[in-house]
C-alpha cells in the first residue's frame, strides 16, 4: 500500500488550499510590531517551562513595554506617558533643552535649531472610508461603496480601486468597449 501526497489527501477531504490573502488584513500591524519586540528581547526564553512561567515573563515585558520602552511612532515616548497626557510636558522640556543645546553651539546644528519628535495626529489600524454625500446625489463615488446606515455594515467590493482609480477607470473603459470586450473573453 502507498500514500498519497497531502496534496491529494486534502483534495480528497474537500480541503482546498489557497495562497491569497483576504483583501482587507485582519493582522493588527501594533500586535504584530509588539510581538516581534518581544521575541526579539534578550531575556526571551527559547522554551517557556510552564504557563506560569509565560504569564510571569509576559507580565514583566508588558510592563517594561508600556512603562520604560521609548516608542519612535509615538515621538520616543512610552506608552504611559502618552496615556495620561504626559506628553505635552514632556515635549516641551525637551524642546527647552534643545533650544539651550542650539544656544550653546550652534555650530552642530547645520540647517537650524532642532526640534522634538512630535506626537501623530491619528493612528489607524485600518482607517474608515469617509462618505462623501449630498443631496443631490445619491450614488457614490468612483471607488467608493455605496454608503449605508448608521451602524450597518459598509464594505469595499474593490478594494484595489482605492489605491488605484485610474487602473479601475481603465479596466471599466476596456470592459465597455464591444472590441475589447471580446478580447478580454478570449484570453
């Protein structure tokens, strides 16, 4: 008797595999950056004994990670800080400390006086699409689903045409066009 590859083994489970990925991510890039900040830790164990041992090691990192590792999307600050509104002050001291460096030597600083990180405006995981409406019309606009609801669920049917109109544009164009229409089946 001889066995089948898993390839067909699947097949035959009616598993089928696939190799693309879903349109819109559901990997959390903050998740995915603060894991790799974990693992990539020197006291990370390459075996944890127990899940003792692993809650105590991830009580010890999240606190490192919130209250002492400096973040550069955030202006190099930690987390707490910009939790409890910290961060303002702590802005402003560096930026006092700055101006008292440039006063000093100027010589050092080239182009001009330096200035602190700033804090980001917003920070998205996956930023919502903002729906233009007006009463006039109704229907949306290119690349854009149509909108719904308040509280309803809203989607992209393509989600390549935010990126690219003008791709989108062109492939409707060709699409309409009798000749290439017939092309297109073809191939």
């Amino acid at each position: 008797m001889t066995s089948k590859p898993v390839a067909f083994l699947m097949a035959d489970l009616g598993v089928t595999k696939t190799h693309s990925r879903p349109y819109v991510s559901d990997d959390n890039p903050y998740s995915e950056s603060q894991f790799r900040t974990m693992k990539y830790r020197p006291d990370f164990p390459d075996r944890f004994g127990s899940i003792q041992h692993s809650r105590i090691h991830s009580q010890c990192f999240f606190s490192w990670y919130n209250e002492d590792h400096r973040h550069c999307g955030i202006g190099m600050l930690t987390p707490a800080m910009v939790h409890y509104g910290q961060a303002g002050e702590i802005i402003q001291k560096r930026q006092f400390v700055l101006d008292a460096a440039y006063l000093a030597h100027p010589e050092r600083f080239v182009r001009s006086s330096p200035k602190p990180l700033s804090l980001p405006k917003e920070v998205w995981i996956n930023k919502p699409i903002e729906f233009h409406e007006s009463k006039s019309s109704a229907t949306p606009k290119q690349g854009q689903s149509e909108s719904r609801p308040h509280g309803s669920s809203s989607f992209i049917r393509d989600p390549g045409a935010l990126f690219f109109p003008q791709i989108l544009e062109r492939s409707q164009e060709r699409t309409k066009d009798p000749k290439n229409a017939s092309q297109i089946k073809s191939a």
